[in-house]
C-alpha cells in the first residue's frame, strides 16, 4: 500500500523570485522539513554541510540541481571507538554521516548503519555453504545501505560510457515487477530490482542488491536506492525522492 505525502520542492539560494518576500516564504518552507519515520526507518532532513555539496554541483553545471531533502539517521559512533575506522568512507561497511562526492557532473551520497528496526531486509552476503546471511551493523542488528545519485548524463557513468538507448541503471538492474503507477513531484518513476552480482565489465558495484528508483528532476536524473528487495525498502524509495529539494548555483 503506498502513501505519498505532498511533494516538498523548493528553491535554495537564488531564483526566480521578483518578490523578496516570495522567496523568504520558500525558504521558510525549506526550514519546515520534519524528521519522520518511514516503515520505522527515522528521516532526519538533510545537514547545511550535505546541502552545500549538492550547491558544488549546481555551481559547476550553472543549474538548479536536486538534492536530498531526509536521510536515514546514522547509528551513533564515536571517532575514539573501536568501529570508527568505518567513518567517512563510501561502501556498505561505511558508518556515521552519509559520505558525498561530487565527481564532474555526478553526485553521489551513500550512507551504511543507519538505524533500522529489527527484521527490516537490508544488506546481505554469502557464506562459504552458500547460504545467504545478514550482515550485520556495528550494533549487530540488520545492516542498511542507501544511495542517491544525480546527474544530466548518469547513463555514462553508471555504464562506463555507454549512452545509447539504455536505462541510466547498471546492466545488473531490471525492470521491477511493482505495478503501481508512481510520480515523483508530477514526473513518472520507475522502479528497478539490482541483483547480487554484475553481468558485465565497468558497472558501478555501489547498487548492487538495490531496490531503486529513477526519475528527473528540472532535467536531471536522479536515483534513490536501498539494499534488500522489501516493501519497506519500495517505501523508503518513495519517501526519499519525494523529499528532494532543488538547490540553485551561486549568483555570479
């Protein structure tokens, strides 16, 4: 059963506005993001610091850029502890803080260990038998991994250059089988299932596992994915990209 909020998008720094005051009622709008749960998955809205990397993005293409609006809220863990060599990388094994990079004209966030409730489906991997086990987080329950992406031309990066009449997912992702119709801020969606394993040579491993969701946002191409095929995880997709925010370049 889906519930779609009202889609929350809005314009961070310069816009279209001829009113001041229009524009300050937009970004009173932005301050009004609210933590939720979703399928007992906490959503925090998105820090300054995460914002200001989506703002490198539009600086360098000179364009409003989508943004992530909620992230999963990372499983505490101190720099002096045991686990804090997992802090600030990008993998499933990373934690704290979800960790971006804006590569040209791709960003890219991925966040591990964030808090989940027992039972939920998430990341996974095979033994030596050839069983299928969780894998564990740095508290030991299930182990979450969520990524977003966007760029005008993810079909080349995901594909090692290929562009040419082919979805902007790995070749390892397939058309979901979910049939319900789903529109992210009035623009259709499209979900995808990622296998385990990779077909083919100069696919980005990072999804994996995923349940994902494509859409574009003011003509860029944005994913939202989480590890493990649940409905939770098809909730979670949807909750995420209907937080996106759109955030503008400086003014020059």
């Amino acid at each position: 059963m889906w519930t779609l909020s009202i889609a929350i998008l809005v314009t961070l720094g310069s816009g279209p506005f001829s009113d001041p005051g229009e524009a300050a009622n937009v970004l009173r709008t932005t301050a009004k993001l609210k933590a939720e749960v979703m399928d007992g998955v906490p959503l925090s809205p998105v820090l300054a610091s995460q914002r200001a990397d989506c703002k490198k993005l539009a600086d360098h293409l000179k364009r409003q850029v989508p943004c992530p609006g909620l992230l999963p809220v990372p499983i505490p863990v101190s720099a002096t502890s045991s686990a804090a060599s997992c802090l600030g990388i990008i993998g499933e094994t990373a934690c704290g803080p979800a960790a971006i990079q804006v590569m040209g004209d791709v960003f890219l966030l991925s966040q591990s260990n964030f808090e989940v409730p027992s039972g939920y489906v998430g990341v996974t991997f095979q033994q030596d038998n050839g069983s299928v086990v969780p894998e564990p987080s740095v508290t030991g329950g299930p182990l979450g991994h969520f990524v977003f992406m966007a760029s005008p031309d993810l079909q080349a990066y995901l594909r090692d250059g290929t562009r040419k009449n082919v979805p902007p997912v790995p070749c390892y992702c397939t058309p979901s089988k979910v049939t319900t119709n789903i529109r992210v801020h009035g623009t259709t969606a499209k979900f995808y299932q990622c296998s385990d394993a990779s077909s083919g040579p100069g696919q980005v491993a990072l999804l994996m596992g995923h349940d994902l969701l494509v859409w574009v946002e003011a003509g860029i191409t944005c994913e939202v994915s989480f590890h493990g095929h649940s409905q939770v995880n098809l909730d979670l997709d949807v909750a995420e990209a209907d937080a996106t925010i759109l955030v503008s370049p400086a003014k020059r």
